[in-house]
C-alpha cells in the first residue's frame, strides 16, 4: 500500500521538474535585474532581495535535479 502511495505522490516527472526550475530562475534573474534599477525604492529594495534569494534557491534546486557525475 506504501508503494501505491508513493507512486501517486510522484505524478510529476523529473523534465516537469527541471522546467519549473528553469522557469523560476528565468523569472526571478528578470525581477531581481529589473529591481536593479531602482535600489534607492524601499519597496523596490526589498523585492530585490527576496527575488535575489528566490533566484540562488531556484539554482540549488535546478542543480539538484542532475545526476551526480564525475
């Protein structure tokens, strides 16, 4: 019954994976460099930083979707 349940919770394929990551690092590098130009908005500051944040987060887990080779 275990591997029934786990089967269902992976319906998400590993290239559906990796295109979600590729769409998320796309969009946050667009925020993060868009936010860029103003850095003296407070607002605008802090979206900068949290997209920066997103965007290196975005990477790790894009990386982690490859298989570990010499």
């Amino acid at each position: 019954m275990n591997a029934v349940k786990e089967s269902k919770k992976s319906k998400i394929s590993l290239e559906t994976k990796r295109e979600i990551a590729k769409i998320g690092m796309s969009s946050s590098l667009l925020l993060t460099a868009s936010t860029a130009l103003f850095m003296k908005n407070k607002t605008a500051k802090a979206v900068h930083i949290v997209s920066g944040v997103a965007l290196v987060g975005f990477c790790l887990y894009h990386a982690s979707l490859y298989p570990k080779g010499k």
